[in-house]
C-alpha cells in the first residue's frame, strides 16, 4: 500500500512552467539629421516709419479729420487749428503786394515818359536818374510784398496738420476747441507695413552671430509666424546689462503692430546628431539610460545604456554620447523592459520625417504610438502587461486549470 501511494505522489506533480515568450517591442533606429543650434529671446518690434505729430502753430483747434486707428494717406489733413488770425494777415499782405505792384507799374510809366522827353530836350538827366530810381524802388518794394505773401501762406498752411507719410493713426490726444502749443502733441502715426525687431542676446552668444543669420518670429504655440535674416549686430554691448542689440527687418503679412513683444529666434548654426524620443528615454538617480536592443549570444536582448543628453527639441532630445547610427531603441513597453530581457522586435524603423514617427505618447508600457507604426494600439491592447518581471497568469502554460494542492494528495485506498 506504501508504494501505491508513493505512485500516485509521483504522477499527481504539476509540470514544470515553461519560460514566458520574448516580449515584443517598437524600436526606433537612429540616424544622423539636422540639428539647429536656436536660441530664444524676447523681442520688441519697431517701425521703421513712426512719428508723434506735434503743430507748428499755436491756437484753438478747429477740426479733427481722422479717427485713432484710421489708415491715412501722405498729405491727408489731421487736425485744423484756429487760422483766422493768420489768413487775416495773409490778406493784409496780400494787399500790400497789390499796392507795391500799382507804384511799380506807375513808376515804370512815369521812366517811359521821362526817357521820352530827355530825348527831346525837355527832361533834365536829374530827372531821368529820378524816375529809374523809382522804379528800382517800385520793384524791391514788389518783391518785399510778395515774400510777405509767401510768408504768411506758409505759416498759414501750419495751421491744418497734415500725415507726413502713410501709415496708421494712433490716439487722438485733443479734443474740439483745445488750446495747443508747438509742445503739443496731437496723435502719433506709425506705418506697420516694414517692422524691426529688436532683441538684446549675451554677449558670449553675439560672437557667432552674422549679418545673414536667421531670426523667426514665433506664435505663443511656438509656431513660426516670420522668417528674416539679420541686419544688425550692434558694435557694443549695453554697459549695463552686458547684452548685445541685434536687429531684422521683415515685411508685416501677419497683422503685427509697433511696439508689440514677440517671442523671437535665432538659429546660430545647422548640424547633423542623432535624435532620440523624448519619451524613450528612462532616468534613473537623474542619469539618462536608453534601452538598446541588440543581438548577444544569437539572442536579442535588452541593453541599459547611459547616454549624454543634449538640447531639448520638439518631443526629442539631442544625444550627445552614449549611441551610435543605426542603434535600435526600444520605445514602447519601457516600465516592464529590464538589462539583458529577451525582446523580439516587433517593427523597426529608420525615421524619416522625425524621429517620433514611432515614439510613444506616453511613458508607460504599452502606449499607442503617435501614428508612428500602423496597428499597435491592436497589438498592445491585447497583449498582457508584465510588470517586474511577474507574469500575468495567462501566460502560464497550463494555468487555466486548477493545480492540485499538496492538501489534496490521498493515498490510494485498495477494495476491501
């Protein structure tokens, strides 16, 4: 009977659990791409055309023509001040200039007649060089008239303020019957058609600046909204603040106005690195790891592998050291991934357009990659997670069926 059950022992025993399958992962393979080396400043845009309107004659305003914000034309009329006191003078001058013009007419009539009379004997020469004098004075005083006129129509013409160039009306500061001075100002106009923009940079980052350098105006996305190149690098930095003035000009297609703060960029040079997802990178105690998978003893495996991290791009990083071209980097299933975890490959691809063509979105295990690689989010929503190591149990060989227990082994009893 001792052996009965020592039999039925041996052949109760649960079989041993097979080794789980490989863990399929998305893989990314690196490859050298353009790397800008940017740096991002606070920028003021300028004018290149701005006035503040000030009158060239004191008085009473009149009349305002335009309305703040109004597009003028050069030459369109502004404000009108109080004239009546200068056309009055213009109108007296005016007078003048007809009187001076009488006596220069009678003056060279009476010089006709008198040249007349010399000839035939009956003018004395005194009274010929008389007559010429006269005229000579008749002519002076004529030419004093007219510039009397000319004076006062150009003073007249201070009175109505007019658009120096075209461009756009900024605030009307004065109202009906307000009393201005030449120290008064009136409005502002400012052409918004060309703008600057000027940006102060360190002066360490200025040396590698050159008049070709490209600046992009940005969005509050980030979004480039203008591209230009610089114009100016000012020769001295500001004693200060140890900062660089640096300008560019640009044509204003996006509705950008005077005295506005943009977010601005300048791309100080262009070269090629490898670029890894954001997302693919694992931090441990603040050092950068990178899981690498490769091919080790005809397995492929899982490597840990420290990398120096660079700038900080649009969702990828720059890597400095640490991997080489054609290194492939897991990017999916990284909470679960451990050194030296068998791994099968389940796409691999060369990114052509960014390198987060098949990054995920998320730095979890199993997380839908952006678009990157068709039908994951299938694949990894019906594939069970492993965290650590442990194994969900239906990957168990054989654990959808209760194991018996060491409590439920009976001997064998015999027929009695």
């Amino acid at each position: 009977m001792l052996s009965l059950a020592a039999t039925g022992c041996s052949t109760s025993k649960a079989a041993p659990a097979e080794p789980p399958p490989p863990r399929e992962v998305d893989v990314v393979t690196l490859a050298p791409r353009a790397v800008r080396d940017t740096g991002e400043y606070l920028g003021s845009l300028i004018s290149r055309q701005s006035v503040t309107v000030l009158p060239q004659a004191a008085g009473y305003v009149r009349r305002i023509h335009v309305k703040p914000g109004q597009q003028v034309e050069e030459g369109t009329p502004l404000v009108q001040v109080d004239a009546r006191e200068e056309t009055a003078a213009l109108d007296s001058a005016q007078a003048q200039l007809s009187s001076a013009q009488v006596n220069l007419e009678l003056a060279r009539r009476t010089l006709a007649r008198t040249e007349a009379l010399n000839k035939e004997g009956l003018a004395s020469a005194q009274e010929l060089e008389s007559a010429r004098a006269q005229v000579d004075a008749a002519e002076a005083a004529s030419r004093s008239s007219a510039a009397q006129v000319t004076q006062r129509q150009v003073q007249l013409q201070f009175n109505l303020v007019r658009a120096p160039f075209a461009g756009t009306v900024g605030d009307v500061l004065v109202r009906l019957g307000d009393y201005v001075s030449a120290s008064t100002v009136l409005t502002s106009i400012a052409q918004a058609d060309v703008l600057e923009v000027s940006v102060a940079v360190p002066s360490p980052r200025a040396r590698a600046l050159k008049p070709d350098t490209a600046l992009e105006i940005l969005d509050a996305q980030g979004k480039v909204l203008l591209t230009s190149s610089v114009f100016f690098v000012a020769p001295q930095a500001d004693p200060r603040t140890q900062l660089v003035e640096v300008k560019a000009a640009f044509r204003n297609t996006v509705g950008l106005r005077p005295s506005e703060l943009v977010r601005a960029r300048l791309v100080y040079s262009v070269r090629d690195a490898l670029q890894i997802p954001a997302l693919a990178v694992v931090r441990q105690s603040g050092q950068p790891f990178a899981l690498v998978v490769r091919e080790k003893e005809g397995k492929t495996v899982v490597e840990r592998r420290p990398i120096t991290l660079g700038a900080l791009g649009e969702m990828t990083y720059v890597v400095e050291k640490g991997l080489q071209p054609g290194d492939l980097v897991a990017v999916s299933s990284l909470q679960a991934l451990r050194d030296g975890m068998p791994v099968k490959v389940k796409s691999a691809r060369s990114p052509e357009g960014s390198v987060l063509s098949s990054a995920p979105r998320q730095g979890i295990a199993d997380s839908q990659p952006p678009g990157g690689i068709p039908g994951t989010e299938a694949q990894t929503s019906a594939q069970p997670q492993r965290v650590a190591g442990v194994l969900p149990r239906g990957d168990i060989p054989g654990a959808g069926a209760q194991p018996q227990r060491a409590g439920d082994l009976r001997p064998l009893r015999s027929d009695r």
